[in-house]
C-alpha cells in the first residue's frame, strides 16, 4: 500500500513542480484579464514598459506597465521605485520591468481594481530618450501646401475684389 | 415627382460647408501650438499639414460657391451633415500622419469617434502619443460635443439668419437664448467656465496622487473635454483606471452628470431658477431610469458574484452605469471583463443605460430623456381616457423650462426618432453578428457607438473588420446628428441622381 502514495505523492510533486514554473513564466496581460479568475490571488510574473507617471502614495507608489497588448496598474514599494528611471511617453522609452507579486481580479484594498501587488521587481531593459528627427517628407510636404494655399489665398483676394467692384 | 437641386442649391451648401472647413481648419492651429511648446516637431508638421489641406479646401469652396442667399431648411441640414463627414475626412490626417493609425480608415473612425464624441478607439500604442495629437484627439471632442456648426457660427459667423436651421441639422431643437448665435455663445461661455474649474480641480487631484504638474493639468483638461462632452477618449490607454483614484472618479462622475444636463437648464441653474432642475421632466426622467437601470445592473452583478464587497459592486457598477447613461463611456474596469465578470443581466442593464442617454439639448447621445418623458406621459394619457368614462377630457401636461399640454405631434415626433434609434441599434447588432460576433456583444457595441457611448466589450480593435468599422462611423454620425440632416443628404444624392 505504500507504493501507489508514494507515486501519488510523487505525481503531485511534479505537477505542482510544472505549475509553478508556469506561473513564474511571464503572463500578457491579455491572459491575465481574459482568465482573471484562474490567476486571481496567485503569485505572477508579469513584464513590461512602465509608462505614464510614477505615482507615490504614501510608502508605496503606483506605476502602469504596458506589454504591448494592455497596461496593467502596479502597487509597488516606494523604496524598489527608485529603480525606475525612465517611463514611457512620446519622447520616451520606459524601463522595461519584470514584476514578481500577487495578481488580483478584483482588488479589496484598490477599490475592486484589477491589480499587481508587487513583491519584486527587475529591470531587464533600461529606458531611454527617443530622439526627435525631422521628417523631410513632412516638411516638404508642409512647404508644398503652404505654396498652394497662397495662391490660392491671392485667387480668392482677386475674385473677391472683382465682386465688390461689380 | 423628385426635384433634381438647382445650382444654387449647390452654391448656398458650397459656401457655407466652406466656411465650416475654413473653421476646422483654424482649430487645428491650436494643436500647432501644443506641439511647438512641447517642442514636438513632426506632430507640429502633421497638423500644420491638416490645416492647409483644410484652409486650401475652405478657401476654394468658400469663393467658388459664394452667394449672399440664405439657407433654406433642406440646404442647411444638408451643410450639418456634408460638414460632419469633411470634418471627419479633415480631422482624420494628422492622426493618421502620426503613424498611431494602422490605416486612414481607422484615422477616420476616431476621427468621427471624437467629433460624435463617442470615444471608441482604434488607436495603437496611445501610451506614446504627443501631447499634440492627444489634445487633438480631445479638441474634436470639445468641437464636436458643442456642435462643429456651433463652433463655426460663434466664431466664424455673424448674424447669419439661416443659423437656426444648421442648429437644429446638428440635433439641437431647443435655444436657450432668443437668439441662435447668442446661443451657441452662451454654449461656450458655460463650457469654459466648466473648463477651467475641472481642468483646476481633476489637475490638484492629479497632483496630490503623485503626478507630475505639467502631466496633472494637461490630464485634467483633456479629461474634463472629454468627460463634459460626454465623449470619452483618456490620454492614457487605461481609461480612468490609470488614476487609481476614488477622488478622480467622483469628480468625473460630476461632470458627466453636468454633460448630461440640457443647456437650457444650465441656464436656468446660472440665473438662480434652481427648482427649475427638480420640476423638470427630464431630471426626473434622468433620476427614474438612472435608479432602474442601476437596480438591474446591481442585481445583474450580485447573480454572478463578481464583486466580493458591496462597496466595491456599488463603486464599479456605478461608475460604469453613470458612464452609459451620460454616454460617456469612461471605464475603470477592462473591455473583456464586461463580458467575463459582469454576466448578461449586468450588461443588460448597462444596455439599456446607454440607449436611452442624457438630455437634450446636452451633449449626450441616445433616444434622450425628454423624448422618454413624453412617450411615458402619452402611455399614461391613453391608460387614463381607457379607465375614464369616454366623455371626460384626458389632458396630459408636462414641465419642461415651462408647463406644456401634450400634443400629438410632439409624442409622434418622440416615437420617430426613438425607433430610428431602435433601428439604428439593431442594424449595428445585425452586422456585428453577421461577422460572426455573439448577439450580446454585438449589440453592446453597436448601441455604444450609436448611442455615441464609447463603451466597449471588446469588439472595437484595429483588427476588426473594415466593413465594421464603416458600420460603426455611420452608426456614429447618424445617431449625433438625430438622422434628419442624414436622411436629407441621401436624398439630396438620390435627387441629384434620379431627379428632374
């Protein structure tokens, strides 16, 4: 009788072995809101670009990391924010992050919002400034039309004359 | 016996079409200027672009068509409509110039999506987006809640006596003011008034939860845009849900309520007539289907168990459901979780809110609540002269900015147009399913954008189908205009085709 608990055991080893490798394997963020109820108080990894504000909140700080697909609402210490260096907008690349915490589907502390307690945090890639290039084709363009709308700015002063004479 | 137009008829839509264009075309210099204080070149091309394709346009028609005529009331519903689609066309180049657009469809979409202040999105990436082209996409919020025809005759236009009739094209029968350019003046007195007191408030909100100034008041005035005109776009892809603020919802849900509100109450608010919100149909109106709509929402999420606290399903349902009913459509929970976590009965309810809309004379879409009024005071007539002996007279009066004896003609022209939204409701639904989407989706979504909501349960993404897409932009600008000046532009084609 001893066997069959053992592999029992055993099995169940593995499987919860498997499990957690899964969940320690990065989650989108599709499949954390389409399958919220599965996740929902599981520890996961989620990874992306922080964009927007870094928004302290007493001890903690509140960031929104975007992978692509969705952004997702961060509850983190204030002391590991100070990693953050960059965070994403149009002249800016965030930091991209590796979130280790506790998903929720409907957060009893945030007012039911869907939310990542952060338990740590990585960065796997830095930010950086994006550089603003001009767009010769824009210029031009721009230049083109500008020629076109005074002519036709002369066109109308000329017809409108030619009515007031009339 | 169909009257082909006469080219005066042509003439007079020219012109005035024109100087609508000419207006679309000056709005979007105020994005120019965002970008040149950003110090965002390329944006600041994409507009400058936009402009002069506009202005060269407006210029052109504007001289080609002139004439000193007056509009009569099929060329005036026929410049609301023909305007709306060029503003689309207009408004649609710099934002696809951004390259945030997979396609100049999609630009055209939220294009319409903004000036029909519905707030459905196709935008990709809007986490990256200047503040320039954020503000545009709120700007034709603003413009377009407050009526694009509006903006044009009281900024661009004096004292033009066929004014009236491109205001009622644009689904405002009601004046505030004797005078339709007095009017939309006063429209936009009370709108930035409201401006400046929100974009102050939601900016110290946005402050004092960790965001950086320039951020916090550029956040406030975009969201209070968009909130007051009951559109619906956020700078963030979040939605409101960015914030992580009870205090920021509360303040929206404010303003939305205030977008909902006809302008003629406003009005009344403003010169001290305070009992004048209380005796009014459609406040009352409001308040009934606001408690109904919420009750069924509320038990709809109780059946499913999506909220462990009562706190939180009040917190969540509500927002959502004073959302829909402004026809809003900001949102603090995710598209799919109105269709994994909320169950039918909640979407039902959300449904319903957002069908039947805010106030006329508002900036809301949706069959409105003055229609809903008269509709519900004709059944109580009609149940009254059944139980009363027949002889008796059955009159039914209502209170609406004064005491009005019902008429027929007033409940026929309420059934009109409550069931061409009812129409327009189901042929959105139709073609969603013809896609292949489920029925409840389908209809979620199509009574968004008709209603010009802006709510979605996940349908509205770049990969939709073109034809979707198309259904939607039409969905849109049929319901902001109150189909009667898009009913005249397809049979002012049809007489230009077949006509004699």
């Amino acid at each position: 009788m001893k066997r069959p608990v053992t592999c029992q055991l055993s099995a169940i080893s593995v499987m919860l072995f498997f499990c957690a490798i899964c969940y320690a394997l990065p989650l989108s963020s599709t499949e954390l809101i389409n399958k919220a109820k599965e996740y929902d108080g599981k520890s996961v990894v989620y990874t992306g670009e922080v964009i927007g504000d870094v928004m302290v909140r007493g001890d903690f700080v509140w960031v929104n990391l975007n992978d692509g697909e969705n952004a997702i609402g961060i509850w983190l210490d204030k002391e590991a924010a100070k990693e953050i260096q960059f965070t994403g907008s149009y002249r800016a690349k965030g930091d991209r992050l590796e979130v280790t915490g506790v998903f929720h589907r409907v957060c009893v502390q945030h007012g039911g919002d869907v939310d990542i307690h952060a338990q740590g945090i990585r960065k796997i890639t830095p930010g950086q400034t994006v550089e603003q290039k001009l767009n010769p084709g824009k210029r031009n363009i721009a230049f083109i039309l500008l020629g076109i709308l005074c002519l036709v700015l002369i066109f109308v002063r000329r017809q409108g004359s030619r009515i007031a004479i009339s | 016996m169909i009257l082909r137009p006469q080219p005066q008829d042509i003439k007079n839509i020219g012109y005035y079409s024109g100087k609508i264009i000419i207006g679309i075309g000056l709005t979007m210099l105020v994005p120019v200027v965002i970008a040149l204080l950003f110090a965002e070149i390329n944006p600041a091309l994409d507009f400058l672009i936009g402009t002069e394709i506009a202005l060269i346009i407006g210029f052109i028609l504007s001289r080609l068509c002139f004439t000193e005529k007056d509009l009569n009331w099929m060329q005036g519903m026929v410049v609301v409509s023909f305007s709306w689609l060029a503003a689309m066309l207009l408004g649609a180049i710099p934002l696809y110039l951004s390259g945030h657009w997979r396609s100049y469809l999609d630009a055209c979409f939220d294009a319409m999506s903004g000036f029909a202040t519905t707030g459905l999105t196709l935008v990709q990436d809007l986490d990256h987006l200047s503040y320039a082209h954020n503000l545009w996409r709120h700007l034709i919020m603003f413009i377009g809640g407050q009526g694009i025809v509006i903006v044009a005759l009281s900024l661009f236009m004096k004292g033009v006596s066929g004014a009236f009739k491109m205001y009622v094209g644009e689904a405002r029968d009601e004046r505030v003011l004797p005078n339709v350019i007095r009017t939309s003046r006063f429209i936009w007195l009370v709108s930035i008034i409201y401006l400046i007191a929100s974009t102050l408030a939601l900016g110290i909100v946005g402050i004092a939860n960790g965001m950086k100034p320039v951020n916090a008041f550029f956040h406030g005035a975009c969201i209070f845009m968009a909130a007051f005109d009951t559109g619906g776009f956020a700078p963030q892809s979040q939605n409101i849900l960015y914030y992580h603020s009870l205090l920021f919802e509360v303040i929206t849900i404010v303003i939305m309520i205030l977008g909902a509100i006809n302008f003629n109450l406003h009005y009344r608010i403003w010169t001290g007539d305070r009992r004048e919100i209380w005796k009014n149909i459609e406040t009352r109106t409001l308040c009934i289907t606001i408690l109904l709509t919420f009750l069924i929402t509320l038990i709809g999420l109780n059946q499913v168990g999506s909220y462990p606290r009562a706190v939180i399903m009040f917190r969540k349902g509500f927002y959502q459901l004073i959302s829909a009913h402004t026809t809003a459509g900001y949102v603090t929970i995710y598209a799919r979780q109105f269709i994994d976590d909320w169950g039918n009965l909640a979407l039902v309810g959300i449904i319903c809110a957002m069908a039947l809309g805010g106030g006329t004379c508002s900036t809301t879409g949706g069959i409105k609540m003055l229609r809903l009024g008269i509709i519900a005071k004709a059944l109580k007539q009609d149940l009254r002269r059944i139980i009363l002996p027949e002889r008796a007279i059955v009159e039914q009066r209502l209170h609406h900015l004064k005491e009005i004896f019902l008429e027929d003609k007033q409940v026929r022209a309420a059934l009109l147009i409550t069931v061409s939204y009812l129409a327009l409701y189901g042929i959105g639904a139709l073609v969603g399913m013809l896609y292949g989407y489920p029925f409840l989706e389908s209809l979620f979504e199509s009574t968004s954008a008709a209603a010009n909501v802006g709510l979605s349960c996940g349908i509205t993404t770049p990969s939709m189908p073109a034809g979707l897409k198309l259904t939607y932009i039409v969905q849109m600008w049929s319901g902001r205009l109150e189909f009667m000046s898009v009913f005249t532009l397809i049979g002012f084609f049809i007489a230009a085709i077949k006509g004699r």
